[in-house]
C-alpha cells in the first residue's frame, strides 16, 4: 500500500520526538504483526483505522458470530452476515477494500491462542467489552517477558467503551502499570435488593432480575431436583425466550408499564452498557494513533491513560497510572492479607473473590521450607479434587495454616498464580 498520506508526518518530526530514520518507520509499518482483540464495535474501527495507516500483517481475534442488533455500530458487517463469525467477515471487508492488507481471522477464544503465536506479534490491541479476556491478556503478556530477551516484551494498547465514555491506555508489561494494576477502577455490577425482586418489583429491571436470578432456579428444581441444574446462558435464544416471557409476565402482573426486549434483558443480564458508534470511533482513533507512535517511534506515546467523556460536550484527560508494588500480575511483593484465626477459610476464599475479582479460587499452602510439600487448602475444580477439598471451608485458618504464613492461589481469571503473604490479627 502507498504511504504517501503518511510521508508528511514521517519526514517532519515534532519537537518532542527522539531521533529516528523515517525509511525504517515506514518499514516497521508494514512488517509490524499486530493482533487485534476483538472484532465488535470498538474493534472494527480499530481493523479500519490501522489499515489506513499502512499496517499490513493484523491478526483478528473473536469468538462471537453476528447479531442483527449489530449492524447500526459494526460497519464491516451487513444483513447478509447475520450469524456468521465477525472475525472472519471483518477479515474479508477490509481485506476487499484493502487487498495489501493480509488480515486473518482467528475464531475462537484469545485463551485458546498458543504461546508461540503470541510471541510472533509486535503489538497488541483490545477492543473487548470481557473483563475475564482483558485480565488474561494483560497476564499473559506480563509473564512473557525475559529480561534477557527484549524481543519478548510485547505492548498492550487497551480501548474501552460504555456508552458516551472511554478509556485508551498503553501498558508496557513490567515496566508501565498493568491492567490488574487498575482492577480497583472497574465499577460494580448494578445489584437490586432480592427481597425488593422478590416481593414488591417496581421496575422492569426487578422483573429481570427476578427471572434471571429466582424463577429460573425454581423452576430447574421443580423439573428433577435430584438432578444437576442447569446454568442459564444468556447467549442461547431459548434461555432469552424464557427469561423475556416470564419476566412480561411478571411485570403485567404488578402493572408495571413497558416492553421488555429480547436486547434490554441481555443488557441487564450482562449488565450491558449500550454501545455509541462516535465513541467507539474516537477510542478507536486514540489506540491506533498510539499503535502508530510505538510502530514507528514518530512521537512520545500516551504515558499512560486517557478518559473521554462525551456525554455532556467533549472532555479528556490523560494522567500516569502507578504501578502498584502488591499486584499479584506485575507487582515486586507478594500480596498481603490481613487473617483472623477463628475466621473460616471460606471467608477468605470470598475476600480473595471480591478484592481481586476472582470466579473460582483454589488455594494451597506454601511451604515454610523446600522439604515441606505444598499442602491444598481448597481446590474448585476439577469437581472430584472440589468435593475432597469442600471440608475444608468451614475450617478455621489458624487450624489449617498453623506455622504458614502464605498461600498460592490460582483461578481461571488468571494465567499466573498469586502469592499472598498471611497477616495474622
């Protein structure tokens, strides 16, 4: 592709930019293999923007296939795709328009993308609405890097959006603050009082609510209570049904006023913020324009977070992002927690949960010395090792732990094990 739009730029450095050979920046556009995390609203303007800019080896990255709902933000994807996979329909729409630009899809899980592909990419770029899929990145590309190697330190460029809001970053694993860093910043999943949902719902969310969380519960253990419940998964279209028409009914019956949609259910079951195409376009901007100054080194990149707010006029505002020392992906020192002795250990298993947004924690002992073994505390898979284990929660932590003053966690949300250092009170 001709990078002539981009010579003026390349050939007339800022004041603030260090040294470099405009011939090599131009290179490195073309070479540089970029993976892009997500191919939904955020993520298809990301594709388009850095094919734009020159870049001609990107990787896209989604397990999701495409909604109708989709097609009034996601431009690459059209009524005819309906249901098939966006990674693979957005690699054919810029690939048709941009033939130089070689973008191949991956369908399937980022989890599930091997090690060694990883480290063949120069960049790294999400633009995902999944908490789970940023903290793995994040983690994976942490734990891949080597001192001795600086090609194994791989940049992590990092977009969100909810609604007329938006975040960019840059994160240089074990050298910035990383995405777990920042895990205290996230907001709280919006909660209703159950005895509210329960008896005196005012609102089509409580209706939801009541739905999603009672009802389906009730109505699994009506069918064959000897049996393994069954999760409800809001991405299936007969959960959707369900949990549409009993949740209609339900607020028919309190005479609340309103429709509930198959969208508006979703939404407050995956507490979705609806998604706004100008802001998607503007945090998409941001990250490929900070792609573009790491790639070729034109300027000094984001240090290291920019917010956009655009809900009343237009604001942003960027600031560094310390590193924090206890962070269990980046961090120099283990974890401290503080422990009571009488408390049980099920009581530290759901500290560990809601501090550091962990789905499943097990936990080991850490032995005091190389000729102690590890010895498990509480394992939450496989369901075999779960069972064995399960006594264990209702244990004081003094009578597990004696001597020990640490623990190994390990959970699904991360691919690195977190050591925590007991503090007794």
């Amino acid at each position: 592709m001709a990078l002539s739009h981009l010579r003026k730029l390349l050939n007339n450095p800022g004041p603030f930019a260090d040294a470099y050979d405009p011939e090599e920046a131009t290179k490195a556009i073309q070479t540089t293999k970029i993976l892009v995390v997500g191919a939904g609203g955020l993520g298809c303007e990301i594709l388009v923007n850095l094919a734009c800019l020159g870049f001609e080896s990107i990787d896209v990255v989604d397990m999701d296939t495409i909604d109708l709902t989709n097609l009034n933000r996601q431009f690459l994807f059209r009524k005819k795709d309906v249901g098939q996979p966006k990674a693979q329909i957005a690699a054919e729409a810029i690939q048709r328009r941009m033939p130089n630009c070689r973008v191949t899809p991956i369908v399937s899980k980022v989890q599930d993308i091997p090690m060694d592909q990883l480290y063949t990419y120069g960049l790294v770029i999400c633009g995902l609405d999944s908490v789970e899929a940023r903290r793995w990145v994040n983690a994976t590309l942490v734990s891949m890097v080597d001192d001795d190697d600086p090609q194994s330190l791989k940049a992590l460029i990092d977009g969100g959006c909810e609604g007329f809001r938006g975040q960019a970053r840059v994160i240089l694993p074990t050298i910035t603050s990383c995405y777990e860093c920042s895990l205290d910043m996230l907001p709280s999943k919006k909660t209703y009082p159950i005895c509210t949902i329960a008896n005196k719902p005012r609102l089509l969310e409580h209706c939801v609510e009541w739905a999603y969380v009672l009802q389906w519960q009730a109505e699994q253990g009506e069918k064959d209570p000897s049996s393994e419940q069954i999760p409800f998964n809001p991405e299936l279209p007969e959960h959707m049904d369900w949990l549409v028409r009993t949740a209609s009914e339900r607020a028919k019956e309190f005479n609340i006023p309103g429709v509930i949609t198959h969208s508006s259910a979703q939404g407050i079951v995956k507490n979705i913020i609806p998604s706004v195409a100008s802001t998607n376009a503007i945090i998409a901007a941001a990250c490929c324009t900070e792609a573009f100054k790491l790639v070729t080194g034109c300027n000094p990149i984001l240090d290291n977070y920019m917010m956009y707010t655009g809900d009343q006029g237009v604001y942003t505002y960027s600031f560094s992002l310390e590193k924090q020392k206890d962070c269990p992906v980046c961090g120099i020192e283990a974890v401290l927690l503080p422990v009571c002795g009488n408390e049980p250990l099920s009581a530290v298993v759901n500290r560990l949960k809601e501090k550091y947004r962990l789905s499943n924690p097990s936990l080991s002992l850490t032995p005091n010395s190389s000729s102690t073994p590890t010895r498990p505390l509480y394992y939450a898979a496989p369901p075999s090792l779960e069972a064995s284990t399960r006594s264990n929660l209702s244990i004081s932590m003094r009578e597990l732990c004696q001597q020990c003053r640490s623990l190994t966690v390990t959970d699904t949300q991360l691919p690195v094990s977190m050591k925590v250092v007991l503090r007794w009170e």
